[in-house]
C-alpha cells in the first residue's frame, strides 16, 4: 500500500509537471504572439509614415515640375517661332537667290568664264555668323513683366554670365534650374530697396501744395477750423492705416498689389475685383489730372485760359486743359516707362523739392495766421465733416491704396516690417497732416470776402501771401509734383494690367495706359463746365465705392496673415488658394451695391445712385457719399468673420511644405522633363 500511494504520488508529480511545462510552453507562445502584433504595428506604421512623406513629396514635385515644364514649353514654343521664322526667311531668301540667278543666266548666256567664276565665289562666301541672343529675349511667359531699367542686362549671353541674367531680373529659360536655384521666387526683379525709400517715394505725392491746397478747398464746407482739422485727422489716419497694411504685403511678397489680391479672391476669381481696380483707377486719375491742371489756369502769365478751344477738330474742340493734360500724361509716361532708378530719383528729387518749398512757405505765412476764438470750437455739423472726410479719402486713399505694393515689392524681405509701416504713415500720414493744419489755420484766418476768392482759386490765394520770387517756386514745385504724380499713376496702372493675366511687355503696356488715360481725359474735357465738375465727383466716388470694397475684404486679408505667400500656388488654379474664393467675391459685389445705396450725385443719368438711403429717409446722409466708408467697413467684415480658418489652414499648408524641402535635398527636377 505504502508502494501504491507512492507511486501516485510521483504519478501526481509528474502531471503537475507537465501542466507546468504546457503552461510555460502557452506562455511563451503568446509573448511570441504579441511580439509579431507589436512589431506589424510599427511596420505598418513606418509604411503609412513613408507614404505619406512620399506623397507630400510627390505633391511638391509636381508643383516644381509642373513649374519647370511651363517654363521649358514657353521657351519650345518661342524658340519654334524663331526657327520658324528663320526656316520661311532662308527659304525665301534662297526662292530670291535662286530667281536672280536664273535671271542672270538668261542675260548673261554669253558672258565670259571670268564673271561666272567671279559668282561662283561670291555664292561660296560663308555666311556671317549671328550673334548671340539671350534668351531672355524669348521668355514670354513670365507674369511680372514689369522690369526697371536698372534689372537691363547689357552683357552678351553666355555660359559665364547665366547667373547674372537670373539675378539682374531676366528669366533664363535656355537651360533647367539646378536644385540649388529651384527656390528663386517667381517675381525677378532686385529687392535691394531700404524701407526708408517710402518716405521719399510717397512724400513726392502727398507733402507740397496738395495739402495746403486742400487746407484752402475745404473753405467751401460749412465747418469750423476745428471741425476741418478733426476731419482731416481722421481721413489721413484711415488712409494711413489702410496703406500700410498694403505695404506691409508687398514687402513680404515682392509682388504686385493686384497680383498679391489672388489670395484673397482666388486666382482666377481675381481678375473681377483687378479690373475693376484698373477702371477706377483710371477714372480718379483722369478726375484728378483735369481738377488739378484747372488750379494753375490764370496763375501762369502768358498762357491762354484752359477752358478756350487749342484746335478745332470736326465735331470736337480740343481745350487748352487737355493740351497741357496731354503733355503732363506724356512726359509722365517717359518717366513711367524708365522705370527703376530713373523713377525713383525723379521722385526723391521732387519731394526734396516739395519739403523744402513747403518749410519756406510756412516760414513766410505763418504770420498771417489770426484765428477767431470761434474757429477753434466744434459746429457740431456732421454731415460736412462726413463729406469732407470722404473727399479727403477720394483723392488721396483712394487712387493709391490699390498700387501701395507695386512700390513697396522691391524691399527685401529680410527688411523690417515696423519700419517699412512707419514710413509709409509718415509720408501718407503723418507729414501731410501736419502741413494741412496749418493750410487750415492760414486759410481760417482770411476774412468772408476772401475765403469766397480762396475757393476758386486757392492756388492764387497761396501766392498771394508770399512774395513773387517763393511763389515762382511753389509754382514750379506743384508743376514737377504734379508730373511725379502721373508718373507713378501710369507706372501703377501699367502693374496692374499683369494681374489681369494681360502679359505685355513694359514698352507695350506703358503707350496703352498713355492711350486710355487721353481717351478718358478728353472724354471728360468736352462736357461744360458745370456738368465737368459734377461728373468728375460722381465718377470718382463711384470709382472710389469699388476700390475701398475692394481694399476692406484685401487689407483685413493681410492682415490675418502672418507668413509670407506661396508664390507658385498665386499662378496656379489648383494651389492653396485655390481659383475662386466664393465668399469674398460675394462680399466685394454686396459691398460695392452698398456703397452705391448710400452715395449721391446730381448729374443727370446718375440719379439712381442712393438706391437704398432716399426710401429710408437717409437722402442727407447720402450727399456726404457716406457710402464710401460703409462700403470699406462692410467689406473688411468677410475675411474677419468667414475667413480666419481658411487662411490658417492655408498657412498651415504652406508651412508643411517647407518643413519638408529638406526631405527633396539632392532631387534634381531637370531629370523628370
């Protein structure tokens, strides 16, 4: 029995060993298991990790390729032209050749061996090599067309210089880019300006006699010289801020205004709000040529009245005022179409010129300052203040705000931006605001009669508080502002046409901007006088409704931003900005129909404007053209209320494209062509 039980025992012994080991054995096989999930799921991560890079990777490259092979096709294309052309004109030249010499050996058959050998080593003679030709001179395809005369390459074309076409603003297409250069931003041109070249190029437009002739024109309102001066604050701050903020855009871009606008309206949407801007620019600039050329008529001895008839010509006379609007528009256009330095000296020169005018004028009429105790108190009026702040806006903010960028695009974009803000307010800002303080308080201390004498004609007025030999020079520096002026109007509006995907080159756009400046200019110049003043207000507001519907919904764009653009993606319908921004264009057109309810104008045909305020008992509101600031308010509401998460996850977009350019070190795109 004792046996027995110990034989069960070792019996038992031996089970829960076996159940140990079985146990072990289960153990092991599970960890084995668990082991093969965990490393499935860390392949199966890394393979979705690597997919994803390779299709973040494949998306950049067919951004670069598709870049690269537009490029290549344009210059294909050009470059067939010019074989082309070539093949018709050797082939001509030899049907020419060929006819010749049968001629001659009709006439000739009896001519000696000498004349035929003498031709035969004339034909024999090689051809004369061609020269070299950049092909530069081929690119066609390129959207900033623009080009300064400081970016004119004058070195022949060849493998030494290829770089210095690329960094001097020509686009060289006669070979791929390397990947060490596939980075280059599509605009050319050199960004070498300083932010302080702001304060001169803006300072030759807004310091001088414009202000202080403002000081005198606001003498027609019903206002205080405090109400006036209040006014003129808040227009200036406005169009100040409205500037800088453009500025600010153009100098992390290098683009052009209405070009950089694609962002906010989508690519191929842009091109509504872009011509619009075009025509309103032309119809203020126009509007404001023919106001300021009348200021000088009977102010310069020996010229005729501008109203009389130059030439007669059919059915129209042509006016002295457009002879000298023509000649303005001309000499501006030159100076428009040298572009670059050449600009940019005239117009620091001429705000050299207006400053120094300017300091010795106040010197001069400070004296006659003598204010009533009652010019210092607030009417309380209003609605004239209203009107005076949206003339001020008209014919400062307006015809600018839209081309601030196309002067501010050639700052670096290592530049600082509080600097470059700060320059442009002084100038569009600061400064005329100072100087028209004191045209107010001058302009306030003139008596009834005179103030009636100051309206008409305030240049006059100006002279006449100053002696002959400071009033020959403010007369010559409002001339040569003037010119600075349409200088710049020209030049902006020749930009523009680029970002209407009209590609032209800039000694083609310049003549066609000269052309519909005349053509509106002489439009306006054949109605009388009466009807010429009103049509030219009534014109610029409406002009001014479009651009300031326009500005709300792309300043506030801006400034929502906080990185630079994806430039590739400003010429492509499927990039991050996509080709139509509904919201945003919806919100331009809803702004501008506004604006347009709540202006007014007395002009026969336009009596349809103040839609909207004369049913709702608005009508009084609507003659300070109130609708000019609601249309700017009003836009500025859309990409601050609908457009914030879009412009983040565009930049978010953006960014991860550029954390991962390091991933396509050593890619040679050339290779996928």
């Amino acid at each position: 029995a004792e046996r027995l039980e110990l034989e069960r025992i070792r019996q038992e012994e031996l089970q829960e060993q076996q159940r140990l080991e079985e146990l072990e054995r289960e153990r092991i096989e599970a960890e084995r298991i668990e082991a093969e999930r965990v490393e499935a799921e860390r392949l199966e991560t890394e393979r979705a990790e690597a997919e994803r890079l390779e299709a973040e990777r494949a998306a950049v490259e067919k951004l670069e390729a598709e870049r690269i092979a537009e490029q290549e096709a344009n210059i294909s294309i050009e470059i067939e032209k010019a074989e082309r052309a070539a093949a018709e004109a050797l082939e001509l030249a030899e049907l020419e050749a060929a006819e010749r010499a049968e001629a001659a050996e009709k006439a000739r058959l009896e001519a000696d061996q000498a004349v035929a050998e003498e031709l035969a080593a004339e034909l024999a003679e090689p051809e004369e090599t061609p020269e070299p030709v950049r092909a530069s001179d081929f690119a066609t395809g390129s959207f900033d067309i623009i080009e300064s005369v400081e970016q004119a390459v004058t070195e022949e074309f060849d493998e030494e210089n290829f770089e210095v076409l690329l960094s001097d603003g020509e686009l060289g297409f006669a070979r791929d880019p390397k990947s060490a250069t596939r980075e280059r931003p599509i605009s050319t041109i050199e960004r070498r300006a300083k932010p302080i070249s702001q304060l001169y190029v803006w300072s030759s437009l807004t310091v001088g006699v414009a202000p202080i002739l403002l000081g005198y024109l606001s003498l027609s309102f019903k206002l205080t010289a405090l109400d006036r001066i209040v006014s003129f604050a808040i227009a200036f701050a406005l169009s100040a801020l409205l500037m800088t903020v453009v500025a600010i855009g153009g100098k992390r871009s290098g683009l052009s205004t209405l070009f950089l606008s694609r962002a906010a309206f989508g690519v191929t949407a842009n091109i509504v709000p872009a011509i619009a801007q075009v025509l309103a620019k032309l119809a203020i600039g126009s509007a404001l040529v023919i106001s300021a050329v009348a200021l000088f008529n009977s102010n310069i001895a020996g010229l005729p009245g501008f109203s009389e008839t130059a030439v007669s010509a059919g059915a129209f006379d042509i006016s002295w005022s457009f002879v000298f609007a023509g000649v303005l528009f001309i000499l501006g256009s030159v100076l428009a179409l040298l572009g670059g330095k050449i600009l940019y000296w005239g117009q620091l020169s001429v705000a050299a010129i207006a400053a120094l005018t300017t300091l010795l004028f106040i010197g001069f009429a400070a004296g006659g300052i003598q204010l009533d105790a009652r010019e210092m108190t607030m009417s309380g009026n209003w609605l004239e203040m209203f009107s005076l702040i949206v003339l001020v806006l008209v014919f400062f903010a307006a015809l600018w705000v839209n081309a601030v960028a196309d002067f501010t695009r050639k700052i670096a974009m290592a530049e600082s931006g509080k600097a470059v803000a700060l320059y442009v307010s002084l100038a569009v800002g600061v400064v005329p605001f100072v100087i028209s303080i004191f045209s107010v308080l001058l302009s306030s201390s003139l008596s009834a009669n005179f103030r009636l004498v100051a309206v008409s004609d305030p240049l006059g007025a100006i002279f006449g508080v100053i002696p002959a030999w400071l009033a020959s020079m403010v007369l010559v520096s409002a001339a040569i502002s003037l010119l600075a002026w349409a200088a710049s109007w020209l030049y902006s509006m020749s930009v523009g046409l680029a970002a209407i995907s009209i590609k032209l080159r800039r000694y083609v756009s310049q003549p066609i901007v000269l052309i519909l400046a005349l053509a509106s200019t002489f439009a306006l110049t054949q109605l009388s006088t009466l009807l010429s003043v009103k049509l030219l207000l009534t014109v610029s507001v409406i002009a001014t409704v479009l651009v300031f519907s326009w500005a709300g919904i792309f300043v506030s764009d801006v400034a929502l931003r906080r990185i630079a653009y994806h430039e590739v993606s400003l010429t492509r319908d499927y990039g991050f900005y996509r080709a139509i921004n509904v919201v945003n264009l919806v919100g331009f057109v809803l702004a501008a129909t506004l604006g347009l309810a709540f202006v007014s104008s007395e002009t026969p045909g336009f009596e349809w404007l103040g839609f909207i305020a004369k049913p709702i008992g608005a009508g009084d509101w609507a003659t300070t053209n109130i609708g000019v600031l609601l249309a700017l308010g009003f836009a500025c509401l859309f990409p601050l209320l609908f457009g914030r998460k879009r412009i983040k996850d565009q930049e978010l977009e953006v960014l991860k494209i550029e954390a991962r350019k390091n991933d396509l070190d050593g890619v040679d795109f050339g290779e996928a062509i």
